[in-house]
C-alpha cells in the first residue's frame, strides 16, 4: 500500500473514533464546545484527507456533515437524537470503506450510491421543521446583521466572486477604502474569429488599467487535439480591476457589445474569508487581547496584535485570512467591519454595527465554496498570559506546512512575484516547524534548498520522515532549557513493534542456553573455569534481556481506553433499541496492558456489557415498582492488581437468582435434577458459563443461543485469564475478569512426571511442599491433605495425563528428617480453590515462549502450548483449567 494512502487510513480510524466519541458527549450536553470542536475536526480532516486521493463519494458525504455539524455549531439547528443517529450511521459506513481501502486500496463499486443515499438520510434527519436556535445562540456564520449604513447594492451578482483570491482582493479593498479606488468586475468573451480580424484579445485585457486579477478559462470545452482550430478563439476572461467600470469599459470600445460585460462592485461585496476552517488554538493569545484592546479603542494596539498573528497563521485558511482583513479594516479605520470580523474570530464585542458584506458576499456564495466556521470561545479578557506550545495542535500546523510546501513546489521561478511567495511561505513553515519542536538549522537549510527548487530536505521534515518526526509539545520547562525537546515521539507500524517484541521474547528464551552449556562444560568435559565464566556472562546477558523485555513491553502497553470507546455506542443504540434507560459509568480507562491483551478482551468484554444491557437491567416501570430509578446504571472498571489487569462490569439490575438458574439447567438437559440439588448458590450462578445455557426461551439477535459467557469463560481461559461472576437478587450482578498483563514471554515452573517434564504457569503456582505419606487421607474416592487447617483435594498428575504408572520414576522420598517417605505436591490456584499435583520433582523456573498446538495437537485441550529449552527439548505447557 502506498505509505500516504496507509497514513491516511490510519488517521482516519482515529478521526472517526474520536467523532463518535464526541457526538455522543455533544448527545448528552450540546453546549459541551470542547465535543463539538473535536467532532468538527475530525469530520473536517476525513473531508480533506478523502479529497486527496479522490475519494469522491466519501468527501461528499463528510463535507454534507460537516456542513450539518457547522450549522448545529453556529446555533441555526438543534442536535437532537434523530440527527445523532444519522451521523453515527454516517461514521459507520466511512469506517466500512476505511476497511476496504485498506484491503483493496479503492472504495467499493456501490460507495457513490450508498453516499447520496446517507446525504439524502442526513438531510431527513435535519429537517425544516426542527425548531430553531434561542436568541441567545451563538450567531450563524451567514447571518447578516443590520449594518449602520445599508451596502450599495450590485446589479450584477457573478458566480465566480468567490473565485477571486483572498488577497487580490484585500488589495482592491484596501484600495477602495483607502486611495477611493472605484471596483469594476468584468468578462470579456471574444468573438471565435478574433485572431483573423487583427485582434489580440490576451494583449488587450491585460492592458485594462488598473488591473488586479484576472482569470482566463475556455468558454467551450476543448476539441480533440487532432481536429481542433488553433486559431479559434474560444477563451473567456474574467477580471478585477481598480479603476472603474467606465475606464474598464472604455478600454473594449472597439469590441462588440455582446462580448464585454462590465459593472461597478463596491468594496464591501468582496469583504469576505478565504480558505477553510483550520486550528484556532494558535489564536489564544489574540482571542484573550483583542477584546479588552477594542474596548478601549486601542486599534494601533489591535492592528499590531492582529499583524503579528496574521504573520504566524497561513493566509490560506480561514482563521489566517480574517486576521488578514482585520489589518486591512483597522488600516482603513473602518470600525464596522473591524466589529464584524472580530466576531467571525470568536471575539465577543459589544459593537453591534455589523454590515452584511463582513460576513460574507453579498450574493450567496457558491455551494463548493467553504463554509464559514467562527473560532472556538475565546479566554477571558483578563488572561493575556502567552499561550503554551503545549495548546498547539501538531496535526493542523502539519496540515498547514503541506499546504505551505505545496505552494512553494507551485511557484513558477520565471514569475515576477515568485520571491516574495517564496518568502511568505517560508516564514510560515518555519515558525510551525519551530513550533513543533525542530532545530532552527535544519529548517534554514531545508528553505534554502527549497528556494533553490529542492524539496527534498523540507518534504521530510514536513512530513516527518527523519527520526525525530513529531516532537512532543514542550512545555515551559522545555523551553527554558533553551529549546532542546526532552520527549520525542513519532508512528511506528504495530507490525515493527510486534516483530521487536518477538525477537526480545527470542533473546530471553536463548539465554536459557547458558546454564546447559555451563552443566556440560563442568561435568562432561571438565572445564570448570569456563563453566564458571558462563555462568557470569549467563547473568549479566540475563539481565540486559529482561531490561530489553521490559522496555518493549512498555512500548506494547496499551491503554483500557482503547476497548473502553467502544462502549458508549453500544449502550446507547441497545438501551434505544430495548427501550430501556442506561448509564454508563467508566473507570480505569487509563490503566494499561499488553496490546495482545487489549486485542483479546475486546469480544469478552462486548458480550459480557450486551449480557449486562440486555438481562441484567429491567425496564424504566419494572424498576421504578421495585423502588429504583428509572435509569440504570452499567459500571465498567479496569485497574491492575499485581501482574494481572482486573476489569468489572457491573450493573445495579435485576441480578441472578440461582433457584432459577438450576431450574433453566435442568430444563436444558445440562445438569440432572440430582446435581442440581447439589449445587450451593455460588455454584448455581457458574451454570451462566456452560455451553447451550441461557435464561430466554426464544433466541433473537441480542441473546438465547446460549453462547456469549461461553465464549467469555473459553477465550479468557486460552489466554490464561479467569473470569467470576457475584449477584445479588434484586441488587445487580458483577462479571469480573483476570489476564495477564502480557502474554509475549511467560514464566513457568518445570515439574516431573513419569520421566518428561512439563511446565506449570507461574501464575497458578500457590505453593511447593513435601509431605509424608501418611499425611495423605482418603476422603471417598478422593485423596487430600490438610495444609494449614485447608482441605487440599490431590491429583495425581501421571494418572490425569495418562502416563504409563509402571514407567513412572516417582520414587517415595526419603528425607534425614522423616522416618518416612515424602510426596511432592505442587498446589496450584483454581476458580474452585486450591488442587494438589502429586508430581515427582520440581525444576527452576524459565522463560519461555509459549506457541499454541498446531494441527491435529489443537484439539488437546489439556495443553496450552509448547516452548522451547535451552538445551533443544521441546517442553509442553499444561492447561490446568481443562486438566482439572
């Protein structure tokens, strides 16, 4: 896949994580503005990043959304629950053609129809009906307050205003407003036999005094090259020029009247932003300043304020191009649009002498052209401290350097304003790289080979292709330290990192080796010195290879977040769809685990909230007759205990009532009735685990097969986790499941049996002991011991792996301080309690790797896997769970 392309969707995963995440906080509390503004990103940075690689049907479906979200965001609609659940539907489908970008690196055949399908749902969804926003909502983007003094109207109202760039237009403004310059837009379509009558239509064009832009494209769409007329004109010009419509006019006195059409525009129809939305956290400091400095009527203070951040923001978006105009209408002392565009910043000014042309065209503005977006709430006025590199966000300033680099590849050497573009554009991407925390030297030297037409240099700090690519934002204590980062981080393929963690888990398992070849140094070839050495250079490789694994496993760990952000949503569309009334309370999201971990709690844990939603809440009138609160409450928590990760989920329902259980058991023909009458309560509620069970007599697509805790109980098991479950009738019930922090080098204990040796997991290991014989009871058919007044029931671990008992080289033991043979027990944990292994002997502990059996081996569950030795043998790892 090409890396752009894999970045992209890497990054768009994230986006439409961090969306929903937002749209369902902007659910719960719609003034929350710290959601929307992340909603509103991520929706905006999917738009471009689709755009890139032409992925029409997707940016035509982020861009109608966006524009949905924005109108919700200026307070011209309401987000009310119908909304909500098209855009996630929205989000959804963008993630479906994430996926087959991924597989097949182009979107489906039907992705253009199922586009214009959502549009039309997302336009259902908002309506002309809904209300709309109270007076006191934030003003919308396209509203046009009263202004002191009403524009001059314009008789001609062209499409291509908008087309216009920014700044030829700040030029003509400032022109009008300052020089009294009088605005004149034109098109002049030549007649096709121009050439032949003499005439130079590009000459005289350009010849229009007072000239400011000019655009010149086909009138017609263009012949095939083989049978197209050279000397057929077929152009059209569009211009802007600062000298008025009669001079214009006068300069076509010679040409049909047909073809010129030609009228004053006043100054303020072309007072209007540019670009789109981009990061207005670089604005904090302006944001903070500017209202107290206008209150006070500071505009030499303004002006040098709005300036200075003009000079930091790219020109090419939105926020840039108003500081832009701002300078121009502080300039001109023109305190109407100075109010005007100091609220499209997001300032809050008192000024209520706002003209229409500020906000915008006076004509509507085209459907492609951007939609105007104010910045978030500024600070308050009092704080004017500086903001922290910190509040930058590192993703818009990159967003700006490649548009700064694209320009700069753009520039024509041979043009007359090449140099000052040049300029301008370095000074941007030199202030964003410094920003993020690059040296001043690389820079200078990558825009001096990039003014020189190399972009090599620059590209690669841009983008991040050298070694110290995102630099971590640094805050105070990093720049008094003059400059020098002291975090860096940048994206590494999980797959590296995998692959790192193999060969550090490979490292740990080789040193095994040592002690072997040291064993036979001394003993078969009697060189002592160097079994000596061995054993030295055995502790010290030993212990670089644990710092080694431990620091891997840190890069490995993974944050419960990353299960935990799936949650949210599917609470919310269940309790809809169940009509029920649910919270869900998170804790813990920050405590992490191995990233194999995280990757195998996902499917337990869905199944064990869906079991939560669907069995264990009732509905809002079961629970207000049982004296409870409508609204049910689902509680996920993840901490770590030890070399375990722990999480619970938890809800305040009906809970579990074993009577019923064994009943339902019974029913299904799982346990007889004898067995039934057997089991203790606590043991009742293990029944929700069994294969086949469940409490719901017909089976829908939420529940009633009877396998969602079946497949919690076996995968946690493969993985060498548990899980337990505790209720209360009437209270609620509490899953609780255990895993390994990680799973990449596991630590096992070698036991004895029949002559092989086999490995016990550390984890499940309680105790070692030798006993007499005589301390062996028969309780029925069973044996145990009492070890520190506990009953320990005992296996024999040749009989429970079918060894052959005549074989078996388990000898009682005869200790110096016994009259009588001994028997070695290992005591393992289990979810019943704690077992005995009668074993012949007890070997160190290793490191190991654990592979799962392959082929016809899979199938024997009394096995976890196989590892590796030293010393070449192969050592078989055993499942106490299934074993016992």
């Amino acid at each position: 896949m090409n890396p752009l392309l894999k970045q992209f969707v890497e990054e768009t995963r994230e986006f439409l994580e961090d969306a929903a995440s937002g749209l369902l906080s902007l659910e719960k509390d719609p003034a929350d503005r710290d959601a929307m503004d992340r909603v509103f990103r991520a929706m905006h940075s999917t738009k471009g990043g689709s755009g890139l690689f032409d992925f029409d049907p997707m940016t035509d479906l982020m861009h109608e959304a966006e524009n949905l979200l924005d109108e919700v965001r200026q307070g011209e609609r309401p987000l009310h629950g119908a909304l909500v659940d098209q855009l996630l539907d929205v989000l959804d489908q963008v993630n479906r053609w994430i996926d087959a970008i991924e597989r097949d690196e182009v979107l489906p055949p039907d992705a253009a129809g199922l586009s214009q399908g959502l549009v039309d749902g997302l336009r259902r969804a908002a309506g002309d009906d809904h209300a709309p926003a109270a007076d006191g909502a934030a003003p919308a983007a396209a509203e046009e307050p009263a202004p002191a003094a009403a524009p001059e109207p314009i008789g001609w109202q062209p499409e291509w205003l908008a087309e216009i760039p920014d700044a030829q237009r700040r030029e003509a403004v400032s022109a009008a407003w300052q020089e009294g310059a009088e605005l004149a837009l034109f098109e002049f379509q030549p007649e096709s036999g121009a050439f032949f009558t003499g005439g130079d239509p590009l000459l005289l064009v350009r010849n229009v005094e007072g000239l400011i832009w000019l655009a010149i494209e086909p009138a017609t769409p263009w012949d095939d090259p083989a049978s197209m007329d050279a000397y057929d004109c077929r152009l059209r010009f569009r211009g802007l020029s600062g000298s008025g419509a009669d001079t214009v006019a006068a300069e076509f006195a010679f040409e049909d009247e047909e073809t010129l059409r030609c009228e004053r525009v006043p100054a303020d129809a072309l007072v209007f932003p540019g670009g789109e939305p981009g990061d207005a956290s670089m604005l904090e400091e302006f944001l903070a300043s500017a209202p107290e400095l206008h209150a006070a009527g500071d505009q030499a203070a303004l002006r040098r304020s709005a300036e200075a951040m003009a000079t930091l923001v790219s020109p090419e978006i939105r926020e840039g191009s108003l500081l832009a105009w701002l300078v121009v209408a502080l300039d001109a002392g023109r305190e109407d649009h100075v109010a005007a565009l100091l609220r499209q910043l997001g300032v809050r000014v008192d000024s209520a002498d706002t003209p229409a042309a500020a906000a915008g065209p006076s004509t509507p503005a085209p459907e492609d052209a951007p939609a105007v977006a104010p910045a978030p709430e500024p600070p308050p006025a009092g704080d004017q401290s500086a903001p922290e590199v910190s509040a930058i966000d590192p993703q818009a300033l990159r967003a700006v350097m490649q548009e700064q680099l694209a320009m700069l590849a753009a520039v024509d050497a041979d043009d007359e304003t090449a140099g000052g573009r040049v300029a301008a554009a370095g000074r941007v991407l030199k202030r964003a790289l410094v920003a993020l925390g690059e040296r001043d030297d690389a820079v200078d030297a990558a825009l001096e080979s990039a003014s020189a037409g190399e972009f090599g240099a620059l590209r690669a700090i841009v983008q991040g292709d050298d070694p110290v690519t995102e630099a971590a934002p640094a805050g105070p204590a990093t720049e008094a330290a003059g400059g020098e980062r002291l975090t860096k981080s940048f994206r590494v393929d999980a797959e590296s990192i995998d692959l790192l963690g193999d060969l550090v888990g490979e490292l740990v398992v080789a040193k095994n080796s040592f002690p072997f070849l040291a064993e036979r140094a001394e003993h078969e070839y009697g060189v002592r010195d160097l079994a000596r050495e061995l054993k030295e250079r055995f502790n010290v490789i030993s212990r670089i290879a644990q710092d080694m694994q431990g620091a891997v496993m840190q890069v490995q760990m993974l944050p419960m977040a990353q299960i935990f952000q799936r949650f949210p949503r599917l609470v919310r569309d269940l309790s809809r769809r169940l009509d029920k009334q649910i919270e869900l309370v998170q804790e813990g999201e920050q405590t992490e685990a191995d990233k194999t971990v995280i990757e195998v709690l996902g499917e337990p844990l869905t199944h064990m909230v869906r079991n939560s939603i669907d069995h264990g809440i009732e509905s809002p009138d079961v629970r207000q007759a049982a004296g409870k609160p409508a609204k049910g409450t689902i509680r996920l928590t993840a901490r770590q205990e030890g070399e375990h990760v722990i999480v619970e989920v938890e809800d305040d329902g009906g809970g579990l009532d074993p009577e019923a259980l064994r009943r339902k058991a019974v029913d299904k023909a799982l346990i007889s009735q004898a067995e039934a009458e057997r089991l203790t309560d606590q043991e009742s509620l293990q029944l929700i685990f069994t294969p086949g069970f469940s409490t719901r007599d017909t089976v829908s697509d939420l529940s009633g097969r009877g396998v969602g805790m079946d497949v919690v109980r076996s995968t946690v098991n493969r993985y060498g986790g548990s899980v337990s479950v505790a209720s209360e009738q009437g209270r609620g019930t509490r899953l609780r499941l255990a895993m390994p922090l990680t799973m990449a080098v596991s630590y096992v204990m070698g036991v004895e049996v029949a002559g092989q040796l086999f490995g016990v997991p550390m984890e499940s290991v309680v105790e070692t002991v030798r006993l007499p014989e005589s301390a062996v009871r028969q309780v029925k058919q069973e044996e145990a011991v009492v070890l520190r007044d506990q009953v320990i029931p005992l296996r024999r671990l040749d009989r429970l792996l079918m060894l052959d008992g005549a074989e078996s080289d388990r000898r009682a033991r005869v200790d110096a301080t016994y009259d009588e043979p001994q028997v070695t027990v290992l005591v393992v944990r289990q979810p019943e309690g704690s077992v005995g292994l009668v074993v012949d002997d007890f070997q160190e502990g290793l490191d190991v790797i654990v592979k799962p059996m392959e082929g016809v081996l899979a199938s024997i569950r009394a096995y976890s896997g196989t590892a590796l030795l030293g010393d070449g043998r192969v050592l078989l790892v055993l499942n106490l769970r299934e074993l016992l």
